[in-house]
C-alpha cells in the first residue's frame, strides 16, 4: 500500500513538474492578475491549505518556530504597529487594497475597531470575503482596480497594502493611487516582495532564469527594488512626508517552505480536492521553492513602508 501511495505521489509531481514546465500565468494585464486569482480562490487549494490570509508570515526577529497560520496572523499585527496604523483610534476608516478574501481586513476591524473598505481586481475573492465575514463585524468589500480606485482623495484615515505590487506594472501609479485616497495625517502600511537593487549588481545568468519563472509563474510583471518604491512613494504629487522603510526578509523567510510543509501536516486539505487539486498542489511547488532560494540568497527582499501623509 505505501509502495502504491509513493506511486501515485510521484505520479503527480511529474504532472506537476511537466505543467509547471509549458505552462505559466505570465503577466498580460490587470485581466490576466484577475483571472489568476479567481482560479486560486474558486479551487480553495489556498483558504484550504493556507487558511484566511495568502500573505507570508511574521516569524520573529531572529525568527522562532511558529505555527504557520499563527504566523500570518502576527504579520497583520506586526505590521499594524510597525506603520502606526494601531495608533489611529477606533472608528477610523482603513482602506485594505488586495484584500483577498478579506482576513486581513476582518483582523484590522475586529482586533483594533477600524471601518475597513477591502478590495481586489478578482471578483471571486470579493465574493468569498463576503461569504466569510459574519455580521458585526465593519468590512465591506469591493471589486476595484488599484490602479483606478473609484473613491474620493483623503477618503481613509489608512491605507494598507500587501503583497499587490509585484502584480502591478506602473509602480508610480500604484503609489500615486494608494496616496492620494489618504487624508493628511492618515497611516500608510505597505509591505511588498522585492527584487534587490540591479544598479548594485546586474543579475547572473541563472538568476535571470529564476527571476523569468518568479514573474511569469504567478502573474508578475516585475518586481520593484525597496528603494525603487520608495522613490515611487516620495515622487508622488500626494507625497506630503518622509517615507520610512525596513527590510522584514529575515522574519518572514520561513514561510516559504512552511507553506509546504504544511500540505504534510494537513494532507486533507489537498486530498480533499481530489486528483486536480493534488495536481495543482504539486504545480505550485516549483515556484516556491524558487521563491525561498531568491529570498535566501538575495535576489528577492522583503520590504515594508510606512508613512505619515
């Protein structure tokens, strides 16, 4: 029986090697961002395996062993605290942009008592961050293009944003939009995967060929260094203050192969999609293996702003 399990497992991670291999979700447009994420959320393979939150996870500094998805939970807080956003008072209105299927917004409005406006390109994390927050709690929840917010300047006393740049091609845009729906005074909380600065180092041969797959692979048109958006955030005509940045690599690295890890330690939860979901477990698995090998070695960085508009 274990002969045939061991079997049937290697089975899938050819297939899944194989479609990893000629087939990728290279970045076309902000369609192209959308239509990848409604796969991932109508599938579940993610909420399943990942739980609320698809962002890393905050493991300490130094980092300490940590359950996965408790890990992700910290994050929200950690970052909250680290941008100032936890000394807005209760009652404040927190844009959350990329909220995905809306754990960060339900933390940001059940733990600090924040009116939270969450929204994606994708209509089918909308859908499901509905499905998902009970009543009382203050999320409402919006299909909405980052680059296109259809909300008035100064309308939020925050602004929060994770992991959404590297699905975005015109970076200045995405700052300039995040800024101007910010009131003077208001909180910026931004935390993003980024490429290190080329102007210090060209990339190699070989990180060429895993920065093309790190984009390619899950919609990415390019990576900004944590310079480079800094930059984008202090050109911006709604910049009215100092940015401030950090460099968080080393507390998040471990997500990365614990996102794996965690399909050992709750099998079902891929299992439980049959043979597809198995597939698509096993397809994601390259990627993020790269994804930790470029973030140990640094080509990839971890980068949080924040900032006082």
């Amino acid at each position: 029986m274990a002969l045939i399990s061991f079997f049937i497992v290697l089975f899938f991670l050819v297939l899944g090697l194989f479609l990893w291999s000629i087939r990728d979700r290279k970045f076309e447009s902000g369609l192209s961002v959308a239509t990848a994420y409604d796969a991932w959320t109508e599938d579940k393979l993610l909420e399943r395996l990942w739980g609320e939150h698809i962002h890393l996870g905050h493991y300490g500094d130094p980092p300490r062993k940590k359950d996965f998805r408790l890990a992700k939970v910290d994050f929200v807080h950690a970052l909250v605290h680290w941008s100032g956003l936890g000394t807005l008072p209760k009652g404040s209105r927190v844009l959350d942009v990329g909220c995905g299927i809306g754990g960060t917004s339900r933390i940001l409005a059940r733990d600090y008592g924040f009116d939270v406006v969450g929204i994606s390109i994708s209509a089918s994390q909308i859908k499901r961050a509905k499905e998902l927050t009970p009543a009382g709690i203050k999320c409402e929840f919006h299909v909405m293009d980052a680059l296109a917010l259809d909300i008035d300047d100064g309308s939020f006393d925050g602004v929060w944003s994770v992991e959404v740049g590297p699905h975005i091609l015109q970076k200045q845009l995405y700052a300039d939009e995040l800024l101007r729906v910010l009131r003077e005074g208001g909180s910026l909380a931004i935390a993003d995967w980024n490429c290190r600065d080329l102007s210090d180092r060209k990339l190699t041969f070989f990180e060429r060929l895993v920065m093309r797959q790190l984009l390619n692979q899950w919609a990415h048109p390019e990576f900004s260094s944590i310079s480079g958006f800094r930059q984008n955030l202090m050109n911006s005509p709604f910049s009215r203050d100092s940015v401030e940045i950090d460099d968080w690599t080393a507390s998040t690295l471990p997500s990365w192969l614990e996102s794996i890890f965690e399909g050992l330690r709750r099998p079902w939860a891929v299992l439980g999609l049959g043979p597809i979901g198995l597939m698509k477990a096993f397809r994601e698995t390259p990627t993020i293996l790269l994804m930790h090998w470029a973030f140990s070695n640094g080509l990839m960085r971890f980068g949080v702003f924040r900032s006082r508009s």
